[in-house]
C-alpha cells in the first residue's frame, strides 16, 4: 500500500490558493494560475509532476500552465481540462461523469456551470485514504461562506450546480481556490443575523487569518450550515432575499437575489 497523498494549499496572488497533492515522489496540482509557487515546492521535495488540473480559463487558474508542461514530460503526464472551455493546449478534455487516475487515486467530474459556462469540479472520493474523508476541487463554483460571480452562467445554472455540491458527503473536504471566507461570512452574518454558526465560523476565521493561516479546506456539512447560496430554501434566507428585490422564495429566484445583494455589498 502507498502512504496516503499529502494535500497542501500554496498561496499565489493576493488570494489564490494552488492545492497541490503528492506522495512523495508524484504531484498533482490544481489550477496552477502561476508556476512559480508550484516549482518551488516541486524542486524543495523533490516531486515529478504527474498531471494537472484545471477547473476553469481564468488566467488566475491557468497562467502557470505553459511554465510547468515541461515537468510533465518525466512523468508522460496530462493536462486535464474541461472540454467546454478554450484552455491552451494539448489538454485532455473531461466532462460530468468521467474519471481521471492520478497517484493512484480517481478524480470524478463534475459540470458546475454558472462562473464559467464549462466550469468543471474534481471530487476524490478516498481522501486521505481509506476511509477517510473525500477531497473536493471546486475552482470558483463554491467558496467558504459564498460562491463564484456569475460571469458566464444564470441563476439556475448555478443554483443547480451548487446544489449537486451541496449534496456531497458531509466529511467532504472543500478545497476552493480563493481565500474569500471573512468578507464572504461577514456578507453571510448580514443575510442572516440570527444564525449563530455564522457568527462561531467567523470568530474562529477571524482568528486563523491573524495567525496568517488558510480558512481552507472547509467541508460540506459546515458550507450546509454558514452559506447563504446553499440555503436558498431556508424561510430566514428567503425573507432577507425578499427584503433585497426577490420577488418570490423560489431557490433560483432567492439565489439571484443574494448573488446582485453580494455583488454590491461591502
Ligand atoms: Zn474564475
Ligand atoms: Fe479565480
């Protein structure tokens, strides 16, 4: 048996973070928007790197790209992309429903349209190893506490798309790409003054970013409880979205309400 893969969170930019996973000689990374973080680490562990993925064309998630292709080359590894997507190539493209092998472990697609029109999520269902709990890469579909801008998609694209998220194993570890979570629970705290575990969630983050760590990975059954655009259906979250122009308490229509709320919120 191969030790379980190591997951760890590079910090790029202002507040891009670059998971990578390795088990000691093999890396995979996800949405590498600079090379240089990853390069680093790969030379200080001494890693090859055996495949990358891509959840989306953001140049904050894919900038790194044409630097690392080479590393791959020991290894015969791939770049993985979403297939509705224009990503630089060669890439191997991947829709809902396929499966990548890498480290020994499989990665499920998922579509999560709606930041993107072809935004795909990779869901690792052994984790850390067996029985321990499953890996999520979400890109910008889902952050802690919030969710992506709707660049590309509607209202239902992406209430859909995170309601397949949402229904994700609760242990599930949620690995976002933005460092997002105090502006995104301070946003949360107004949609919903009387959640408490809002309030919990973000003392504690409040705390963890002053010792200068990640809020990252959350996990879904937390997201269940803290995210706004995952309770749509919630009557507090359907009041406070009425309150902001929706003009009914359908889901679709309560989650374009508090994606225009949290586009102007500050
Ligand atoms: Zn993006
Ligand atoms: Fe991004």
């Amino acid at each position: 048996m191969n030790p379980p893969p190591t997951l760890l969170a590079l910090p790029a930019f202002a507040d891009n973070y670059l998971w990578l996973l390795h088990d000691g000689l093999d890396a995979v990374v996800v949405d590498p928007g600079d090379a240089a973080p990853v390069e680093r680490l790969l030379d200080d562990l001494g890693l090859r790197l055996a495949g990358i993925l891509v959840t989306h064309h953001h140049p904050d998630h894919i900038g790194g790209l044409a630097a690392l292709r080479p590393r791959l080359a020991a290894t015969k590894g791939l770049v993985y992309a979403p297939a509705g997507e224009a990503i630089p190539g060669p890439v191997h493209t991947l829709k809902d429903g396929d499966r990548v092998e890498l480290l020994g472990l499989g990665f499920e697609v998922m579509d999560v349209p709606g930041h993107t029109a072809g935004h795909i999520a990779y869901m690792q269902r052994d984790g850390a190893g067996a029985g321990q709990a499953p890996w999520l890469f979400c890109g910008d579909t889902l952050f802690s506490a919030g969710c992506g801008r709707l660049f590309e998609g509607t209202p239902a694209q992406m209430h859909r798309s995170l309601s397949r998220l949402a229904a994700l194993p609760d242990r599930t570890q949620v690995c976002c790409t933005h460092e997002y979570t105090l502006a995104n629970l301070r946003f949360a705290a107004a949609v919903e003054p009387g959640n408490t575990a809002i309030q919990e969630h973000l003392e504690l983050c409040t705390a963890v970013r002053a010792s200068g760590r990640p809020t990252l990975p959350s996990h879904i059954a937390l997201e269940r409880r803290i995210n706004p655009f995952l309770r749509c259906s919630e009557p507090a979250v359907a009041a406070a979205a009425r309150a902001q122009g929706a003009t009914s308490d359908d889901p679709v229509a309560v989650f374009a309400a508090l994606r225009e709320w949290k586009n102007r919120f500050r």
